[in-house]
C-alpha cells in the first residue's frame, strides 16, 4: 500500500497543480450545480469526456504490466461502435447489438494476444496489424457512412444517460475501475502480470502459465476498448469509423505512462492511470476554458502541453538523467 | 546461387507481390498500364514515399519515428507561412524547412541517445508537438498557394511525364541506397539494429549516428511536406494525419525487420509502391470501397510479419 | 622474463562488499597459448575484464611489451592489440563476414564512399589466411558459431592483435569445430600470436595449452606447466585441495539410501544436443544425489531436462511412475517436482516484488490465477517460513531485491518448500552465500531427506557434495563419468572422475 501510494505522488501533484491553476484561472471550473437530476459542470464534463481514456487506461495498464502494448484499442473501438450502430439499424435488441459488439471486441484482443504469445511476434507489430486494419473493418461495416443511432433509443443511455446523479459513462468507467481492481488484486492475476513484465524467465520457472495469463490481459483490453467505443457511439448517437477512438491509443498508452507504470512492465498502478487520464482531459478542459489576455487559447495548445508533459514524465522516470543529476552532485559536494 | 536466393527471397517476395499486383491491376483496368499512370504512381505515393525512407533508417536501427506525418504537416504549414505569410523566395523558404525538419529530427535523436528514452515515446511527444506548433501557426489550418510564382514554377515541371514530387522521391531512393550501402554510417545503422552492444565494442559511433538517423527521418518528413504544398498549393496543417502509419506499414511490407538490421530501401520502394496501387485500386473500381484498403494492408503486414518470424526461426536453428 | 607480452602485477579489484581480486599474477608470453581456470567466484571474468579495458583495476600494474597500459574502454584496449573473443560472438549477425572482420576500417575511396571489392579482396585475403573456408558475402547469421568465432579472430588479427582472448570459445561447439578451432589456435601461437584461453573443459586445457594459471577465490593459486601438471592437481587445486589433504582426510558420504524405498524419478537416455549427452538417472525417496563436476560440466543442464525447462532431444522420462512426453516446469511442478535454478537473478526472483510475493509465486501459479491464497494466509506461511529458515528482513513486504543473497536464496528455498515437492532440485545453492546460512541449508536438506523427500543437490564445492548426498553422479565435459556411493563416495574418488584419471595415474 505505502509503496504504490509513493508511487502515485507525482501523478497526484501534477493534477493537483493542474486543478489550483483552475481554481485561479477560471473558477467556474469547480462550479458543480445539480441541473434536471444531474450533476453539471466543468468538473463533472472532464470525468465524462474522460470515460473513454479512462476504460482504455485501466486495460492499458495490464498490457504494458505484462511488457506489452496495444496499439490497437482506438480501432477496436470504432469497430465496437460501428458494429452495436450497425445492429441497432438493422432493428437488433440493444442487449443484443452490445453484447455482440463486446463480443466481437474480446475476439480482437484474443487475435492480438494470440500473435503476441503464440506466434512471438513482438507487441508492437502484433497489434499495429489491427490498428490498420480493424479501422477498414469497422468502416467495411458501417459501408463507409455514419450511422446514426434513434436519440430515443435506450443505447444513448450509455453515453448521455443518467444514474444517481451522475453521467453514465462516468459511472461505467468507475465501476470496470473498481471491477479490474478486485479482479486483479483479489485474484493472482495482478500478481502473475507483475511478476510476468518483472522477469518472465522466473515466472516460467515458478509455473506460472504465462501464455494464458498474457492472451486474458489482451482479451480484457478488447473488452474495455469495446466499452469505450459503445459510450463514445452511444454519446454522439452516431458511429463514426473513421473518427472514433482516434488517438486514444496513444492517450491511453500516455496516461498509463504518467500514472508511474514504466513501459518495460512490472509494478503496475490502475490508480496511476486514472488519474493519469484525468490529467490528460483536464489538460484540453483547462485549455478550452482558459482565457489569456481576453483571448481564448487555441484548442490546439493541447498538443503542445501534451508534448511537454510526455516528455518531463520520461525524463522523471529515465536513470540515465538520475545518474547525471547524482554525478553532478557529487561533482559539487 | 541458392545461398543468395536464400538471403533475398524476402525482397523477392515483396517484388512478386508487387509485378502480380501491377499485372493483374493491368490487365483488368484500360489505361492503368499507361506510362502517364506509372509516373502517375510515382508523384502521387512521393510524401508517403519519402517519409518511409526516413523511417526505413529508423527502423534499421531497431527505433521507430511516430512523428513523421506530424512533421510533413508543420513542413507544409511552415513553408506555406514563410512564403505566402513572410514573403520569403521559395529558395530560401525551403532549404529554411529542411533545415528545421532536420533539426527537429536530430533533437528527438539526442534525447533518445542522452537519456536512453525509448523512441515510441520520445517520437510521440515530437508528434504531438510539430502537429500542435503546425496547428498554431496560423487560424485558418490552411494556406492557398497558387498565388506564389515560385511554387506555381516549381510544380508545372515535368521530365517525361515524371513531375517534381516523383523526381524527389527517386532522388532520394538513390541517395538513401547509396548512404546505406556505400558509407560507414549507413553500415553503422545495420549494426545499430543488429546488435548495439556488439557494435559498440566494436568501436562504432553510435550516439552521432542515431542523431543522424533521427535527422535524415526529419529531413525526409520536410522534403515530403514540401512536396506536398508543391503538388496542392496549399499548405495544410492537418495533412499527413496518422502517415507515419502508412510509412511503418510500407517499410514492414518491404521485408524490413522491425527489431532492426534487416532491410533495404529498394524494399521500401517496393512497399511504398504496393500501397500506391493499392490505394489506387478503388479509384477504377467503383464497387471496391477505400476501406478494403486499409483491411488488405492490414492482411499484407500479417503476411510479411509471419514471413519474417518464419524465416528468423530458420535462421536462428542454423546459428 | 624477457619475452612476456602481457604482465599483470599485484591486481586488486574490488566490488562493493567483495573483493573480486586480490593481488593476482598473471604473464602471457608471446607465441604461448596460456589457459586460465577456476571455478565460481575464481576471478577468471574480472581479471579478463580488467585487461581489455571493461573494468578498472584498483590496484596493481599492466604492462604490454614492457610498456605500462591502462586501457579504459574496449576498444581503447583493441588499438592497443588486446583483442577478445566472447562465447557469446560481439559482432553484428546481420552484416556479411566480410564487413564483420574490416567494420570501422573499410577500404574507402573518392567521397568517403566504401570500396565493396577492395573490401571483399582483402576480407577473402585474411580468411585464406586462416585457412578457413567460408563465403565472406554471406550474413554472419548464416553461419555456425564456431565460424563466427573464427571470423572473430579474424578481425582481431587485421587489427595486428598482439594478444587474443578466448573467453570459453567452445562451450558452444562440437567436436569438430573444437577441433578446427584448436587448429587455428595453433596456427596463431606459431605466428608468435599470445593467447589466453579461458574453458571449462580440462581436456582442452591439456589439449592445447602451454601453461596454466589457476584461480581461485579472487586469488592466485600457482601457474604451471601444462605437461608438468597431473590432473589430479589441477583438479585439486582448482577446488581448492591439497592433494595430501585429500588422501588423508577426506569427506565421507552418507550410508546408502534405504533400499525398500520408492523409485520416484527415472531418466534413461534422456539428451539433448550441444547440452549434455545421454545419462540415466534414478532417484528413491528419502535419497539425495549430488551431481559433481566443474563449471560447464553438464550439470545444470541435467536438472533444466528433467524440469522441463529445455525440451529433451531423446529418452525415456518418468516422474512418481508417470511417464512424460512433452515436458514443460508446469508439469514437472504438477508431478511433484521443484527446481532453485542456479541463477537466482535471471531465473528465481521477481525483483520488485515483495518476500511474501515472491515465497507465493509457485503455489499461486499451481493454484491458478482464480483461487488466490488470502492476503492472511500468505502472511502466516511467509512469516512461517521467515522463522522456520530464519530469514532476516524487516519485514515480509520488502522488495525481494533488497535482501542479501543468502537471504534471497532461502525466500526461493521457500517458495518451494511450501509446496511439499516430492522432488527437490537445488542447483548451487549454496553459492555466493555466508557460512552460516550455508550450513542451515546442509542441516535442512538432512531433515527434507530424513522426512522422505527425494533430492538433487548442485553444488561447486566438491566437500559439500559428498558430504550431503548419499549418491554421486559425476558429470565431465557434459557426459556422465560415474556413479559413486557407499564406500566409495568420498571427495578423493570424485575428484579422480572428474579430472578423468584412473587411481593408477592418480598415485604416479
């Protein structure tokens, strides 16, 4: 506990900074009203925009624990979008056009996870082959148009609904949060993935079954990409395959990357990523909603602060800096 | 002769994939073998061209440059604003740009090198940057050019059908072959991506090399924005969009390892023009749609992903 | 001595905590082949690295023809003609031979550009040299490894090597190539070329070298003349024996295992290629068999077999009567079966996870990621264990890369021991361990034994292993030797097997 509470200190400074600039900046951000049964405000907007970043961050973690990476997850959403708008067009059950479109995603991280393990091909190109083509698949799918999905019908819940207040997709990225933490801590499963990206040799050597502990973790990142891309479709009402879960690959990859999990696998923090993607959505929030000189500042500025943020999260994590911080030290002492 | 075979066939398969394409694609659309499309492919494939012998030195050398498309876009928007903004001479403006992508490329390789990062991230964060700073430049993202003497010169030149962004993409075939080939730093990218620590022993310069790969990635990434804004007219911010994409898939697709110390730009060439036809394809097909593209790409990377795990197993059982 | 190209005076060299060196000689003529041995810990690795410039000494002097030097880097110590071999090639697979022997020094012409057919000329011009035969166009990949060591010493010598070290060039090669690789060996020495041969194989030693140095513990035992130094005492004083010591008092084995008991592991003609060659095996309960013989010897690769960590090219393998097809550390675990690999770092821990977790990590994998051990239950048998093996940490939540080595070791004996194996392998133990953890290890294998569990002990230290093991299986250069027990298991007639010598030449 002490250990991955140390962990997540810089994560949490860094949003707390983040959050005191917006204290001061603009102090509408923190202003939370209870409008029509829901909760609303800035606050409120980041958690919800953030759902996505925050499902992809959760599997992510897992991935990269294990010494992998998906680069697939932003595809596999479009592809769990377009095939849930897909069914509901063609008049399916909504429980039925979601569960397909889940399906179909653990499918895709067990292809991914297969490549990885069984044919040894590296993580990276394992999954880029379904980054490139699973965004065709979800466009082969939606014949290459938006669908748009009936604003009445109960699968926009996902994305706009409501319950006890808060936004939906709020309330499903926290309960898969809290679901992944029991399953990872009150199960072995955190334990083989960390012992796994730690030395996979003495994994093997203890017995553990590391194949099949790798293909899961793939399998339950395609179900948590699905996920996202169900309340990124159900928010815009429409799947939209070529714009759906853009980038967030590389959000996610981010986000898990500020949370304190180094890409080399190990020590994993589920905590650390969401906070991490939190940070990530406050970021464009914070830009969107800050005025400079009268001015607003281009929506854009997010890439650049992301730039600078992913590289001061390397250059806290690189010893090669640490070791020339302490030369130079002792140099001086 | 069947040693040699050995050693090739990757290439070799990737030039099979590409004749059968070409030939088939011939033979069932009028016109598609006409010399004017061939040089047609040429022009048309001479960013995504360009970008990838940029990131075939990358991959050579066991990295990866996420941040090419990014870079295109701030070359294009770049030149866009020193020309039509500043007023500059499009001879000054473009060797202005080339010198940036290089500089931005070769920062990103000393960081890498400096503080052992890995590239995936260090080359996201430069994404993220040239795409944001492209993005900043200017509010309208875009930039009409065709008022520019000097890019409206530039881009009516024609060599037997073969316009200037196909003209750049083959000189600089010609020049990453012979830099790979024929000099010590292109052997040192090979040994890079085959064994570092070997090659270190051996006494090589590996920091002032990966800059140099970094830069030539950067350099490539310019001269693909540049050709770009020559071919539109335009300079636009959000051109290139996911590119590097494409690039890694054209690399991979001529038979570079992406572990590093395998490959050839001849390759590349090969791989860059199988996506060319490739996309062209639906073009004289109206029922194929574009999306068929990106999953046939996909199909093609499995293939020569599975290819190439086969043929390290069989190389690997003999050493 | 007026010809001695290398001289090394009074090297220190210590690590944190160790002393790695401590004053050690060392002189290699020129036109000598000078063989370097010494078991785990001997010093061989440092001292290499010292004189080719990977480490630096702390104290002593290196001189090359009379001149002091002091190379910081590698390559720094091959300009000075200090070239080295590594089992593990350092060149580049996928470059051609003939790249591999002139990169950095390639022919160049007009613009700096690389001169492919002068380079091809005078690579082919330096590997008729060597007599060898090979098509420099080809990748080095493509070829043998005892090829690619050649085209090693290849480059070495277009670079004027006036010294070459061959840091266990053959553990990787078969007769063969051994043989070819001799050849040009000698060939050098001829051309007045110094060698330092570092191997495991005393065979080799005899086989091809001129003089001998043998280390041990960081110190210098003797150097000698090849042909005036009887196995025996080479064997003797790798081990750290006097040959008087050992015919006077020497190590006794236990009484022989009850024979009513169970057979509970058999192997026969169980091999792998370039691993260790066919041996038969068979374990009761309640028994331990040592496996003796140096470095190399082909005793880890026993136990990797019968674990399921390399897969057996041939032979009959049966755990508790079953018998087993294709093995994998799983199954072996399901049969009963436990393995402390001899390289706790690569192979046991999981650095960065805590004692507890690490003392789990088995159980947990055989229980399955489903039905986890309660956070209670884990702390009780690692707390238990922490007492029972009186493992000492702060506390049971500390990294495992905190502890000390002994302690390490023990957290790994645990991890199994709480298992309840039927099938206890331990290879080396002991090592790199303080005295008193290793004799709580001797007692504790008594009591495992005594209880009727079935053992396999590893261990360098020859004593060590007669006096815990009731059976010896003696192991040289990766084929099984002998077996002794009862009366004739002591260290002396271990010691004869290993250095392959019958009692006649023994006593000559």
């Amino acid at each position: 506990m002490r250990r991955s509470l140390r962990q997540l200190i810089w994560p949490l400074v860094a949003l707390a900074l983040l959050l005191v600039f917006n204290a001061v900046a603009s102090p509408s951000f923190f202003h939370v009203q209870f409008v029509n049964g829901r909760l609303s405000g800035a606050a409120i907007d980041v958690l919800n925009q953030g759902a996505p970043v925050m499902l992809l961050a959760l599997g992510m973690t897992l991935v990269i624990g294990t010494g992998g990476i998906d680069l697939s997850v932003g595809a596999v959403m479009a592809v769990a979008g377009a095939l849930a708008a897909k069914l509901l067009h063609l008049d399916a059950p909504v429980a039925l056009a979601i569960v397909a479109a889940l399906g179909v995603c653990v499918a895709a991280g067990i292809w991914n996870g297969g490549l990885v393990t069984v044919a040894s091909i590296p993580p990276i190109v394992a999954t880029l082959i379904f980054m490139v083509a699973g965004r065709g698949i979800a466009q082969l799918i939606t014949d290459g148009q938006i669908i748009t999905i009936n604003p009445g019908s109960s699968f926009t819940v996902i994305g706009r609904g409501v319950i006890g207040g808060l936004p939906v997709p709020v309330v499903i990225a926290l309960s898969a949060a809290l679901v992944i933490a029991a399953i990872v801590r009150l199960t072995s499963l955190g334990v083989f993935i960390e012992a796994i990206g730690g030395n996979e040799e003495a994994s093997r050597y203890a017995g553990i079954n590391v194949r099949w502990i790798r293909l899961s973790v793939y399998a339950i990142m395609g179900l948590l990409a699905g996920l996202a891309g169900l309340i990124d479709t159900a928010d815009i009402a429409a799947a939209d395959a070529n714009n759906s879960g853009l980038y967030l690959e590389l959000d996610a990859i981010l986000a898990v990357v500020i949370g304190g999990t180094a890409l080399t696998g190990g020590r994993f923090s589920l905590l650390g990523a969401l906070v991490g993607a939190i940070i990530i959505q406050t970021l464009s929030t914070t830009i969107l909603m800050t005025t400079f000189r009268g001015h607003s500042v281009p929506p854009e500025f997010n890439l650049v602060i992301k730039a600078i943020v992913v590289l001061m999260v390397c250059l806290l994590q690189s010893d090669e800096l640490r070791r020339m911080v302490l030369q130079v030290r002792r140099v001086q002492g | 002769m069947k040693m040699h075979l050995n050693r090739h066939w990757p290439l070799l398969t990737t030039a099979g994939v590409l004749v059968a394409l070409y030939v088939a694609a011939s033979i069932a659309y009028t016109g598609f073998s006409s010399w004017f499309q061939f040089a047609q492919l040429f022009a048309d494939n001479a960013t995504l061209g360009l970008a990838a012998i940029g990131m075939t030195f990358v991959i050579l050398s066991g990295g990866i440059d996420l941040s090419v498309g990014a870079v295109i876009a701030l070359a294009s928007m770049g030149l866009a604003v020193l020309v039509s903004h500043m007023g500059l001479p499009v001879w000054i403006a473009i060797p202005l740009v080339l010198v940036i992508g290089t500089g931005f490329g070769a920062f990103m390789g000393a960081i890498i090198q400096m503080f052992k990062l890995p590239p995936f991230l260090v080359t996201l964060a430069g994404m993220f940057l040239a795409r944001g700073t492209a993005l900043l430049l200017t509010e309208t993202k875009r930039i009409e050019m065709s008022d520019s003497a000097g890019i409206r010169a530039l881009s009516s030149v024609l060599v037997v059908d073969f316009n200037i962004a196909a003209m750049v993409f083959l000189v600089a075939v010609l020049v990453a072959w012979a830099a790979l080939k024929y000099t010590r730093f292109g052997r040192t990218v090979f040994a890079i991506g085959s064994d570092e620590s070997a090659a270190r022993l051996m006494g090589l310069p590996i920091a002032s090399t990966r800059v140099g790969i970094y830069a030539i990635s950067g350099v490539c990434a310019a001269a693909g924005g540049i050709v770009h804004v020559i071919g539109t007219q335009a300079g636009d911010a959000s051109v290139a969009f996911l590119l590097e994409l494409d690039a890694i898939a054209a690399v991979v697709i001529g038979g570079t390892v992406l572990a590093g110390g395998r490959g050839s730009i001849l390759g590349t060439l090969l791989g860059v023009l199988i996506l060319g036809i490739i996309t062209t394809i639906p073009n004289y097909q109206g029922n194929l749609n574009s999306w068929w593209i990106k999953i046939v790409i996909g199909l093609l990377l499995l293939v020569f992903v599975v290819l190439q795990r086969v043929s390290q197993r069989w190389s690997g059982a003999r050493g | 001595m007026a010809d001695a190209l290398i001289e090394m005076r009074g090297i220190v060299k210590t690590y944190p905590g160790v002393a790695a060196l401590d004053g050690v000689d060392f002189s290699l003529r020129a036109g000598e082949i000078h063989a370097l041995v010494g078991e785990n810990g001997a010093g061989k690795s440092t001292l290499i690295k010292i004189l080719t410039g990977a480490e630096r000494r702390d104290r002593g002097t290196v001189t090359l023809e009379g001149a002091a030097i002091d190379p910081r880097t590698p390559v720094q110590a091959q300009r000075l003609g200090i070239a080295t071999v590594y089992q593990e090639v350092n060149l580049i697979p996928d470059l051609t031979v003939a790249e591999n022997i002139l990169l950095g020094r390639e022919p160049r012409g007009r613009l700096g550009a690389i001169r492919w057919g002068e380079m091809m000329r005078r690579a082919q011009q330096v590997v008729d040299k060597l007599g060898l035969h090979v098509d420099i166009a080809e990748p080095l990949r493509a070829c043998s490894i005892a090829v690619q060591q050649m085209i090693a010493v290849a480059r070495a010598i277009d670079q004027h090597a006036k010294v070459l070290v061959l840091d266990e060039p053959t553990s990787s090669l078969d007769a063969t190539e051994t043989a070819q690789l001799f050849a040009l060996m000698r060939r050098l020495r001829e051309a007045g070329m110094g060698i330092i041969f570092i191997t495991h194989f005393l065979d080799q030693v005899y086989e091809v070298s001129d003089r001998i140095t043998v280390l041990r513990g960081g110190r210098l035992v003797d150097t000698h003349v090849t042909n005036e130094l009887p196995r025996l005492a080479l064997v003797a004083q790798m081990l750290g024996k006097s040959i008087e010591d050992v015919s006077k008092s020497e190590s006794r084995g236990r009484p022989a295992a009850d024979s009513s008991q169970q057979e509970c592991l058999r192997a026969s003609r169980v091999f792998k290629r370039n691993a260790v060659q066919s041996f038969d095996l068979s374990l009761k309960a309640g028994e331990v068999l040592g496996l003796a013989g140096l470095l190399g010897s082909g005793r880890t690769e026993v136990v990797r077999l019968l674990f399921g960590i390399d897969q057996r090219d041939g032979g009959e393998l049966s755990i508790c009567g079953e018998s087993i097809g294709h093995h994998s550390p799983r199954r072996a675990i399901k049969a009963g079966m436990a393995l402390t690999p001899e390289d706790r770092r690569a192979a046991g821990l999981v650095p960065h996870l805590s004692v507890r977790e690490n003392m789990l990590l088995a159980l947990q994998g055989a229980k399955g990621w489903a039905r986890r051990v309660s956070v209670r239950e884990q702390q009780a048998i690692a707390d238990r264990y922490v007492r029972a093996l009186s493992i000492s940490t702060p506390d049971i939540e500390k990294p495992v890369s905190q502890l000390s080595g002994g302690n390490q070791q023990k957290v790994i004996l645990a991890r199994w021991l709480l298992m309840e194996p039927t099938i206890l392998m331990l290879d080396e133990p002991t090592r790199g361990i303080d005295i008193g953890a290793k004799e709580q290890i001797e007692l504790l294998i008594d009591e495992l034994r005594s209880n009727g569990m079935a053992l396999i002990f590893i261990s360098g230290e020859l004593d060590e292993v007669v006096r815990v093991s009731q059976r010896i299986m003696v192991l040289r250069d990766r084929a099984p030797v002998g077996e002794l027990s009862g009366e004739n298991l002591n260290t002396h007639a271990v010691m004869r097997q290993i250095a392959g010598e019958t009692a006649g030449q023994a006593h000559a």
